[in-house]
C-alpha cells in the first residue's frame, strides 16, 4: 500500500451508477515516463473505483519477503537494478490476476514495460474477458527530472520514494515519513543529476513502444500530470469516466 497520507486527495463524490456498471470488467493500465506520478495516481483510481490495486514493484518487493528461489532471484535482481525478467513477472502477475477480488477488473502500474509484455498482457486479458483501459500521464522533461532528483530513502528500513512536486518552482507534497515503518527520510537527494538521467532514459524507448501499442488499438486515454495530486486526480477520473460513457462505434451509451 501507498500510505494513508494520500487518502484525503480522493475525490469524495460518489460515482454515478452508470459509471460504477461501466468500470467493471476492465483493466486501467497507468503508463508514463519516470517522475510522472503513475504509481500515487493508480493507488488513487483504485481506492476511487474499488478495485484492486497491482503495482509490479510492490509485488516484487513483497515476493523477496518469501523464501523461495523466485523470491531469491527477484531479490538479486533489485539488489542490484537489474530487470526482473517477463518469464518471472508473467506467471507472478498472473496468478495475482485470478485473486477473487481482481473478477471485476483491476488497477495495474508498472507492467508491460516492453512490446513483448503488452502482446502478454493483451492475451491474458482476454482469457480473463477484460477490456484494457490504458491511461498515459504525460509531464514535461524538466517537470520529470525535478521530480526525481528528490527521491528519498528511509533511514529505518531504506524503503525508497518519490518526493512528489508540482514543477521546479511550485509547492507539492513531500513526504515526511514512511509508509513502511514510520522514520524519516534521509534530508538529501540520494542520486546524482546524471544518475537520475540514466534512469529517466532507460525505459523511455520501451515506454514509447507501449504507449504506442495502445494508442493503435485505439484503448488510450492521455492525462497532463503537471499539477498536485489532486488536480491530476481529478482531472484522470473526468477523462476515464467521460470516455467509458461514450457509446461504442454504432452503439448507445449506457
């Protein structure tokens, strides 16, 4: 779980019915660069939409907390930035994916992360009878990177997390304390400038390559994530419910 500390940014109006009806059934795929605030705002629509809330990273971390050899090989792969392989994260993703409380649909953040892991997540969704919904929050480089070079580090357990701002030269949230165990944060950036860049620049060509994947099979909503969470929050919400109402091509809108 994210944390109770981003709770009051849900929207408190409840959904309309027809909205409710139309949600079911899906897959909200959150996608964006690195620094655009997908992980909170995909915590954020699951709460709202009272469906389960998958994010790759979280399960990689809670998989190592196991004694396995999965466990053991995700663990070393983190350990040391490497990426965790699709063979390992197909079936994982999976079988979470067949939990009682996903029948409905579910939020998922930090997967595909290749071509090869979208034509995955395609076919599995339709043995599961699931549309896939993918929403891509865009924010402008430098937003991004301001984003990024504030990562902090937990002094009690080093649990890592993003400091989220608005722009270089706004106010935003920044987190005091951890999820996990409650301390502090470390008071400096734990990156370099360069390191930063690295990581922005890695899966940029990857992330492209998903976000267009979506866009062809016309399943892609884009959402401006510059703002505070609950601008983008609410702003997301008004996309993805606005466009679920829309009737199909030669259909009637529910």
């Amino acid at each position: 779980m994210i944390g109770a500390m981003y709770l009051p940014y849900l929207i408190e109006e409840p959904l309309e019915s027809a909205s409710l009806d139309l949600v079911s059934q899906n897959i909200f795929l959150i996608l964006g660069d690195a620094g655009s605030g997908k992980e909170i705002q995909g915590y954020l629509l699951s709460k709202h939409f009272s469906l389960p809330f998958l994010s790759l990273g979280k399960i990689f971390r809670e998989t190592t907390q196991n004694v396995s050899h999965m466990s053991q090989t995700i663990h070393a792969a983190l350990s040391t930035g490497e990426f965790v392989s699709n063979e390992i994260a197909a079936p994982l993703l999976e079988a979470l994916t067949l939990r009682a409380d996903c029948r409905d649909g579910y939020i998922l953040v930090g997967y595909p992360r290749n071509l090869a892991e979208a034509h995955f997540l395609d076919a599995l969704a339709a043995k599961q009878q699931k549309r896939i919904q993918a929403i891509f929050i865009f924010v402008p480089y430098d937003v991004a990177m301001a984003r990024l070079v504030r990562n902090k580090t937990c002094k009690g357990c080093g649990k890592a997390l993003d400091a989220f701002i608005d722009s270089p030269n706004a106010n935003g949230i920044c987190l005091l304390y951890c999820s996990v165990c409650g301390n502090s944060f470390n008071d400096t950036a734990d990156t370099s400038l360069e390191e930063v860049e690295r990581l922005y620049r890695s899966n940029e060509r990857d992330i492209e390559s998903v976000r267009s994947h979506y866009q062809g099979k016309q399943s892609l909503l884009a959402v401006e994530g510059v703002g505070s969470i609950e601008e983008v929050f609410r702003r997301m919400v008004k996309t993805v419910v606005g466009t679920l109402r829309m009737p199909p091509p030669g259909g009637v809108a529910m």
